[in-house]
C-alpha cells in the first residue's frame, strides 16, 4: 500500500492532520478555542495563522508545530553556550 503524501501548505497540511486524526472542523475548533468559521477559512482560504494560532492547532492534533508546519527542528549544537 503506498503511503500517503502530507500537503506542502499549511492550510492543506491543517485540513490533512485533522482527518488523519478523525476530528470535525468543529471538534478542532472547540480544542482550539475558536469557531468553525476560524477553522474552515484557514483550510479552504489559507488565512494567515499566528504562531500562538499554530500552536494550539498543532497540540490540539497531537503533533508538533515543526510538523504541522512542514519543518525540521533546529539541530542542537555540539559546542552551543
């Protein structure tokens, strides 16, 4: 079976982590102390999304925000400090 392929935009990558889990636009938005409306125009319109915003999504989905936003953490350096 061929894996599926994560969306590169965040509002495809919103709407993608969100099924994946199994939660209603309304369920996302409860977690994330927002409407539906909020939820639904930030996967159909790509309406721009604060940090903080980015974060209460990613924690209510259960992932991290490198991964809801399609990045790779910050490598810590050997000799940092």
């Amino acid at each position: 079976m061929a894996r599926a392929t994560i969306p590169t935009a965040l509002n495809e990558r919103v709407r993608y982590f969100r099924e994946a889990v199994g939660l209603t636009q309304d369920d996302l938005a409860v977690r994330v102390g927002v409407t539906r409306q909020s939820i639904s125009e930030i996967e159909t319109a790509g309406v721009g999304v604060s940090v903080e915003r980015a974060r209460a999504i990613a924690r209510a989905l259960g992932i991290t925000t490198w991964l809801l936003l399609g990045e790779e953490p910050p490598i810590p350096l050997a000799n940092a400090g």
